[in-house]
C-alpha cells in the first residue's frame, strides 16, 4: 500500500511539472516581423513593386483608392492578388485633412465618410473578392474628419465605420514597432516616411523591430516615380535581404495581424498527463473566416523526456526539437494537441 501511494504521489507530482504549451510570437519561432504596404493604388506598384516582390518571392499589402484611375486597372489589380498579394482599403477618393490634398475631408460629413468607408470595400469585394476579411490604411494617417470642432466625435464615428467593413487597419507616420500584446487593432502604427530613403536608410528604419523581436511595416508610396517616391533599388534591396534572412517573418499587413490576435485569443488547457503523455486543449474563439492562419507552439519537453511525438486534433503532426524545445504548426480551429514521449 505504501508503495502504491509513493507511485501515485510521483506521477501526481510528474503531472503537476508539465507546462502547456506557449504560442511563438512569430510563426516558426522566426525572430521579428516585416510587413510591405504601398498606398494609393499608383501606376509605379503595377509596373515596378509586382516584379520585384515576385523576384523575392514575397507578398506586400496594396491600400487602393478605389476611385477611376483604380478601376481602370483593375484586371492588374486582379494579377497582383492572384499572386498572393493583399488588397486593402484606402477609401474611394482619398480624403484627409491636409490642406494641400484636394479632397478635404475637413468638409466631410459622417454620412459622406461612411460612404468613403463602405463604397471602397464593397469594391474590392466586387472587382477582387475576399474570402478573408479586408484590411484598411487611413488617408494621409488622419483618423477623422469634419471640421476642428467635431473631429473628437468624428474620429469615434470613423472607426466604427472602418470596423463594420474591415477587420484591422494601419495609421501613417506615427513611427512605432509593433510589439504583439500591444496591438491596437483598428490604429496599427507603421515606420514612419519613406520618401528618399536608400537601402541603409531603410534597414535603419527597421532595426528597432528587429533587434525587439516586434512588428515592423512600412508605407511606400510611389516606387521609381510618382510621389514621396523611393527608388526601384533601394525596394529591391531590401526585398533581397529580407529574402536572405527567413528568420525574419516577412507577411502582408492582415497575416501581421491574424498571427496577433490568433496568439492574444488561443486558450490552452492542460487536460490531461502522465508520465509519457501530455493533452491540452485548445479554444479558439475567433471568426475562422477571418482568421485562419496557423499557430506555432512551443513545448518545453518534461524532464526525462528526450523527444516526443505531436498529435494535432488526434493526427500526427511535423515536430521540429532544438535542444529541449518542440516547435508545432496548429491549423485553426483545432481542438487539442497531445504530445507522447519517444522511448
């Protein structure tokens, strides 16, 4: 008898050790984040960033302005999504505060601006189609509209507006990384201006995401033309090195934040465990139309565990082991993960 409670009090204790698992804060356990995004729909994305993001076989983030010039093109617009890139709203006629842009959005009323708001997504769906939710970039970063005297409740209005049509969207010059548990959803901040950076200029602009281990995105405009421009080259390079350095996740503007929100969400119970198995229980409790993309987990292996195999929803799963460490990919929506020890 005395002997049977010591081996129950030892796998009890066996049981109390082994931790759940933990998300990565990048997919792969990859060391930062960049995002690609180019706003208002230019002519130099169709004919300059399309081939060289496709050289580097990368995906960037297209905010459109959904007015003519957009609709004129749109069977490129249609290429460039085909080929896995991204497509946002920017509104249908630009409108911001800035006194030098000709669609003032300080003469806006809330009625005109919904109509910017739902007009440019409902032609995106139309002409595009999204399966997966839509994306938004505020004109000229401005987050709302009217004159002086109403913009503190415009800015409320604005965002209800972009939420009932979009499920995230980026602001413009308020240069910040993203760390994933201080995301904002619906005011992601980006690197700040572009306009005239080199290579180096722009890697600088980087660093503070990279060496964070944060999410970095950037805002180009024009590219080899057009205005606040940047040079074809200085893209290009930095495009071949962020195709050189797969530790670093480099992903459209909506992947950014589904990864974020998927991780913030994920709820992870211990179910059960042994001496040489381990369940938990997985809840997700996000629109699986929306968010779809899979979550890397990491797993501490139990002491006295040199391996172990994974079961994803009672299927076997690819491990990856650096020292102690499992790392899994976990399609969403799945309900638990098992971990059983090698002999």
């Amino acid at each position: 008898m005395r002997h049977l409670v010591i081996l129950l009090f030892s796998t009890l204790c066996l049981a109390q050790t082994i931790s759940p698992p933990v998300v990565a804060t990048w997919p792969g356990d990859r060391t930062a984040a960049i995002s690609l995004t180019f706003d208002d729909a230019m002519a130099t994305h169709l004919k300059n960033v399309g081939p060289i993001l496709k050289k580097h076989g990368m995906h960037g983030t297209f905010f459109v302005t959904t007015g003519n010039e957009w609709r004129r093109h749109v069977a490129d617009w249609n290429q460039l999504a085909s080929e896995g890139n991204e497509i946002g709203g920017h509104t249908v006629h630009h409108p911001c505060l800035h006194t030098n842009i000709r669609q003032h959005s300080q003469d806006y009323t809330p009625a005109m601006m919904e109509a910017e708001v739902r007009d440019s997504a409902q032609a995106i769906q139309v002409e595009i189609g999204s399966q997966r939710g839509l994306t938004f970039a505020y004109p000229c970063g401005n987050m709302s509209f009217g004159p002086p005297a109403d913009q503190t409740v415009n800015a409320a209005l604005y965002q209800r507006y972009v939420s009932e049509h979009y499920f995230s969207a980026r602001t413009f010059g308020l240069v910040s990384s993203v760390a994933w548990d201080e995301l904002s959803i619906l005011t992601v901040p980006d690197l700040g201006f572009t306009e005239g950076r080199d290579f180096v200029g722009l890697l600088d602009m980087a660093a503070p995401a990279l060496h964070g281990h944060h999410w970095g995105i950037f805002t180009f405009h024009g590219v080899g033309g057009q205005y606040l421009s940047v040079t074809t080259d200085a893209l290009d390079e930095l495009a071949g090195y962020l195709e050189r350095h797969p530790e670093i996740w480099t992903a459209t503007f909506g992947d950014g934040v589904r990864y974020i929100q998927e991780n913030r969400a994920l709820r992870i119970h211990a179910a059960k465990s042994g001496e040489r198995e381990a369940r938990f229980d997985l809840t997700w409790p996000l629109n699986p139309k929306i968010y779809d993309l899979p979550l890397t987990l990491k797993w501490t292996l139990p002491e006295g565990w040199s391996s172990a195999q994974a079961y994803v929803a009672d299927k076997e799963a690819d491990v990856r082991q650096a020292g102690g460490v499992l790392l899994i990919d976990v399609p969403p929506g799945a309900a638990s993960v098992r971990f059983i020890a090698k002999p």
